[in-house]
C-alpha cells in the first residue's frame, strides 16, 4: 500500500484500526446449489483461547471452554453448505432445521445425534424419506416419519441400509471439519460470543472458497 501510494497520492494508507475493523465485520457468503443434493451433516468443538462469554467453571477451578460447530456438507464435492455455531450444550438436533432449511435435497446423511422424531418430520416435509439418519438401536417402527425409516431398517438390517443411503459418505462431514482445522487451527481467539461466530463462520467460508479455487 505505502509503495502504490508513491504512484497514487490521493490513495490513503489504511491503519492497522481500519483493516482491523473490516475484517472483523467480514462476512462470506455460503452459495446454496438449486439442484437436488446428498447432504452431510454434523458437528464439532472448537477451543476458545481467551476469557469471553462461553467461558465456563468446573469444580477444580476456571477452565476455558467449547463453541460447537454445526454443518451441513455436499457429500459429491465436499463444499459447505450451511453453517450454525452455538454453545457447547446445544444438541445436535437442535440445530438440524436451520442447517437445511434452504437446501434441495435428495437425502441426508447424520449420525445418532440426529435421531429425533422432529428431524424425520422435518425430512419428509422436504420430500426425503426414509434418511440416511442412523437410528437408536431401540427404535420402534409405526406410521410416524422416525416409525417408518425404523422399519426400512430393520428390514434391510444395517450393512445393507449403511449401502443404500451410501452412509460412509456421512464422512465428507469430518473431513471437512479436519482440513478447517488443519488450514485455520483449532482455536477462536475472539472474546465476545459474537465476535467468536463471526470468526468460526469466516474460516470455515474461507476454505470452502479456497477449495474452489
């Protein structure tokens, strides 16, 4: 900046406050796909550094704490498509219909933590039944969205429902929580609960350009 100024007088150098400042408030649009997709979703901690309102106590004392992590993933090109960050106790269900909610889909894929009878519903009000969603070994079968992707699976039993729904590929999911991780480290360093979100959603946007790249 300093050298093109000399070529530009009218240029002003930015300060360290501006720049600052505009990254802060950056925000990096997730393009949504109109096409049927196959979706991942899933969730992760992630480390807060500094003292900021997640902050939590333990009997042994302070202990700096988790933000969580919500995604939902293009299992065919690895991409995200959604993302929500919340505290660490929010279940992952919990944030299921917010992950999905603009997204055309043909099925989707999640783990045990999804199992819950407003997910099913949730799916088959979209058109997707039953789900690639892995279900309590306990499940009951019946006419309800959850009742009937029970017994979907307890007729094929699980290798062949884990082939039909292509569950492995439920791991495109954590494979893009590692290489976020990897890229950007496992750490926010923000203090305010704000300024943590605006962080997580910005490195995790930020790769999901790079990879287009």
């Amino acid at each position: 900046m300093r050298k093109l100024g000399e070529f530009l007088p009218e240029l002003k150098e930015a300060d360290y406050t501006t720049l600052w400042h505009r990254i802060k408030d950056l925000e990096i649009e997730v393009p949504k796909p109109a096409d049927k997709i196959i979706v991942a979703v899933d969730s992760t901690g992630v480390k807060v550094t500094n003292r900021g309102g997640w902050m939590r106590k333990t009997h042994r004392g302070e202990r700096r704490g988790w933000i969580k992590v919500h995604v939902a993933v293009d299992v065919e090109n690895k991409r995200l498509l959604s993302i929500e960050v919340t505290d660490e106790k929010t279940g992952d269900s919990k944030m299921f219909e917010p992950l999905i909610d603009d997204l055309n889909l043909e099925d989707c894929l999640g783990d045990g933590g999804y199992d819950s009878r407003e997910v099913f519903k949730i799916l088959e009000e979209k058109g997707v039944g039953p789900p690639g969603v892995k279900l309590r070994k306990n499940a009951r079968t019946g006419l309800s969205p959850r009742g009937q992707a029970a017994k979907e699976f307890q007729k094929l039993g699980y290798e062949e429902w884990k082939e039909k729904h292509g569950y492995g590929r439920r791991w495109a999911a954590e494979g893009f929580f590692s290489a976020v991780k990897r890229c950007f480290g496992e750490t926010v360093r923000a203090t305010s609960s704000g300024g943590m979100v605006r962080e997580v959603k910005r490195k995790f946007a930020l790769y999901n350009l790079v990879t287009k790249i």
